[in-house]
C-alpha cells in the first residue's frame, strides 16, 4: 500500500539530478520499512555513486531489517561501467525486497539487474509509477530506444504572433518575455545537453545561448550554418562555453571545433547522429522559423514549449503554429507559457 507513495519520492530525488545527472539517468533511491523511510539518495552526476550507493550508504554499516524495501525508479545496473554494478552491493548489504519503476533499456543492462536480484533470492516488483518514471528519464529512454537525442524546440512569440519585429534595427535579440519566464528559460537550458540554433539567429540576434540566471550546467552550444553567414565575432564563438558548429566548409576565423556537413547532405541527420555519438541525450532548439520549420515538418521533436509575451510587434517573422491544443499551459509573470508533447501521452508530462 506504500509502494506508490515511496516511489514517487524516488521521482522527486531523481529530479534533483535535472542538470547535472546526464548524460546518466535520473534516479532517486528510498530504503523504507512498513511505510517509513530509513535513507535515501540520488544520483548526482556521471561518475559518482549511483542512487543505490547514496541511499544505502546514507542508511549506514549496520544490516539492513529484512522487512526493509529498497524503491528504485529505475532497474539497478549490473555492469561495470565508471562504478560497481548496484545489483552486487543491493545483494551484499542483505536487502530482501526490491521495488523498480520500470527496466533500464541500456544494452548493458536491459533485465540483467533485476534477474540478478532474482537469483540471489530477492523479491523484485517491477512497474510501480512507470508512466511518471519514463516521463522523468524520456531523454534518455529517447536515447538509447531511439538513436538521437530528445529534441525540445522552444520559441517566445508576441501576443499578435511574430518572432521577430521588422524591419530591425541592428544586431540583438528582440525581448518578447518577461523576466520571470527568462529565469524559467534558463532553468531550461540548465536541463539539457545542448542547445542549437541556425546561423541566421545568430547572424541577427547575437545570443550568448548560455545559463546566467540560475545555477546548473551550461548546455554545448550548436550551430548548423552552412552557409557561413555567422559573424566571427559572435558570442557563441567567445570560447566561454564549448560550441559545435555545423558548416559545409572550414572555417579558420572562429576557434571552435567544426562538423563539416555537405550542402547535399541531410543537415538535421547529420547533426542529430553527431550528437548522439558524442551521447548528448538532449538538445533544446532555439532556433528561428526556418530552422523550427524544419524540425515540425519531419515531426522531429519530442516537446514544444511556447511563450508567448504581452508585447506586440504589428509586423515581423511569423511564430510557427501548432495545429492541436497544448498538453499544459501555465501563467509566468505575464507571459503564458504551453507545452506540446509528441509520442506521449499528455497526461504523463507531469513536471516540464
């Protein structure tokens, strides 16, 4: 009767890695007994102790009660990687009864957890809150089920629809949010691994396309311009931050690492199986209208996520429409913020 409850704290632990845990998945871990929890842990970063170190180790050395059930929103590994399989130490420390969310489709994993678990005589029940748990680790589920990234596109348009204002003046970013739904931007940003942008955004709006108003990690900067229209002098080429850039010829005025992609190659396969080599599990795309163009008529996306602002332009560049309603709409400031979901069910998007 515990079990859904217990588990959704292991989702509420598995969130606090949003910005840190990737390209690793979320996981929280609870020990609990008759309802109560004995310790608990999440997963920090790649490299670090898993959930179930954290938990068992915050529970202590001495042995753990045999009525104790260890929640896991994700199946313990059973593999060697940067640490000790989980599975060995859950079985070690005398653990008895194991609840997972869902199994873990990495190839090294993939049932090997929770058949080791069984065959050292634990009991392991598998499917407690598993719709919430996919939805908290869908990038990298997208990644290792699908070969590419989680793609989110996000744009803010002005409350009569424009992007942008014509005719500009000068080189900058036109501000159609309010400060409330920059900071909420920027949590964005903090939560994936890369962020892209075409060569006309950065031609016209000059970004910096880095996290400033929260704390977290800065996402790699990406940028597909192949036709070379992108000032040397850029922000996005300031070295502050590691960008990617995209082009269809060398360049030797900026000093970044390049990805040369031919004109008669397919610009956004090419740069979603170059990301996915380097296991980035996630791009967020702030893009202009042509590149979100592109992205919306191949249904390469996963989320939308659209502001729109109390300011009004009267003319510009046209916001891309989405033709069903949003999944989720709330109030930021005076902004409303939507949320779209694609292969998901809408009711699953619990926190985005």
């Amino acid at each position: 009767m515990h079990d859904a409850h217990i588990m959704e704290r292991c989702l509420q632990l598995a969130r606090l890695g949003a910005a840190s845990a990737a390209p690793n998945p979320m996981v929280g871990a609870v020990l609990a007994r008759h309802g109560t929890i004995l310790a608990e842990g999440w997963h920090h970063a790649a490299g670090r102790p898993h959930a179930e170190v954290e938990c068992l180790n915050a529970f202590g050395d001495g042995p753990v009660p045999e009525d104790a059930v260890l929640y896991v929103n994700l199946e313990p590994c059973a593999h060697q990687g940067r640490t000790p399989p989980c599975a060995d130490l859950v079985i070690a420390r005398g653990v008895r009864h194991v609840v997972v969310a869902h199994a873990d489709p990495f190839p090294q994993v993939a049932g090997r957890g929770i058949e080791r678990l069984r065959a050292s005589g634990l009991r392991v029940d598998v499917g407690v809150r598993e719709a919430e748990a996919r939805w908290t680790n869908r990038r990298f589920l997208t990644s290792v089920e699908q070969g590419r990234p989680y793609i989110v596109l996000k744009w803010a348009r002005t409350s009569d629809g424009f992007l942008d204002r014509h005719p500009r003046e000068g080189r900058g970013v036109h501000r159609i949010s309010s400060a409330a739904s920059d900071v909420l931007v920027h949590r964005w940003r903090s939560e994936e691994q890369a962020i892209l942008v075409g060569g006309r955004t950065v031609e016209n709006d000059d970004p910096a396309l880095t996290v400033r108003h929260v704390e977290g990690r800065q996402p790699l900067r990406v940028v597909l311009d192949r036709a070379d229209r992108t000032p040397a002098a850029s922000l996005v080429y300031d070295g502050s931050v590691p960008t990617l850039l995209f082009t269809a010829h060398p360049r030797t005025d900026v000093r970044v690492e390049q990805v040369i992609t031919p004109l008669d190659a397919d610009p956004l396969n090419t740069l979603l199986g170059e990301l996915h080599r380097r296991n980035i599990r996630s791009v967020l795309v702030e893009g202009g209208a042509t590149l979100l163009g592109h992205f919306l008529r191949r249904g390469l996306w996963d989320e939308v996520r659209v502001i729109t602002g109390a300011v009004t332009f009267g003319a510009g560049t046209p916001a891309p429409s989405m033709p069903q309603a949003p999944a989720r709409c709330i109030r930021v400031g005076n902004d409303r913020v939507e949320l779209w979901v694609h292969g998901h069910n809408p009711e699953d998007a619990w926190c985005w």
